[in-house]
C-alpha cells in the first residue's frame, strides 16, 4: 500500500519540528569526537547508502548532525545521550532474529570498537 507525500509529510513533522526545539548544543569536544571517531565510520559503513550524495534509503542522510537527529522514515537516527534510543545504534547490532534491520545490510558488520564508539 502506497502512502501519499501528504500523509507521509504528515507523518514525519513530528521528528522534524522535535529536531529544531529541541536540538541540543554541542561541546568543542563533543564535535571533534564526532568529526574523529564517528564520521569516519559513517563514512566507511553508512555513506554508500545514507549520504546526501546518493538516493537516500529510508530516507535517511547521516552526513550532517542536523540529519542524523531529524533522522529518516522511522524517526531520529541518534538521541544524544541516549544511545538505547538510538535506531542507528539499534541497527548495527540487530541480529537475524532483532525486529529491526541489520545495518550495513553489505560490506561487512561494525566491529566491536567501531559500536562502542557509535555507544559514546
């Protein structure tokens, strides 16, 4: 069954409207963890599918922090400080039996240290 945009625009305002109230401010060290640690994995693991240089999936970009906490069509990618709400999190380490899908779906999975790093 196909949704509308309508319905689908409907839909995502909620993650949309949470993201601009509520986006949370960033530390110098905060960022430059992210730009450190966590962008290269995103990069390695993610971007083949989930850059805004490509057809989004799931219509989900996490090339820029805005993105990842707007998030695609199941809601925000990462809830700062949260990272048992975190879908992205969720998903690198879903098993075959988890209700959510194993991310990367190609290329091999996320190392143990790559999902601590994910975690932090």
């Amino acid at each position: 069954m196909k949704l509308s945009i309508g319905i689908m625009l409907l839909l995502m305002a909620p993650a949309v409207l949470w993201a601009e109230e509520e986006s949370p401010q960033f530390s110098a060290e905060e960022i430059a963890f992210f730009k450190e640690k966590v962008e290269p994995i995103l990069r390695q693991k993610c971007y083949r599918c989930h850059s805004t240089e490509k057809q989004q999936k799931g219509d989900l970009s996490l090339n820029r922090r805005k993105e990842i906490l707007v998030g695609g069509y199941v809601g925000p990618a990462a809830v700062p400080g949260k990272p048992e709400k975190s879908y992205l999190l969720k998903t690198v380490v879903a098993t075959t039996y988890s209700n959510v899908p194993q991310m990367p779906p190609r290329g091999g999975r996320l190392g143990e240290r790559e999902v601590e790093v994910l975690r932090e």
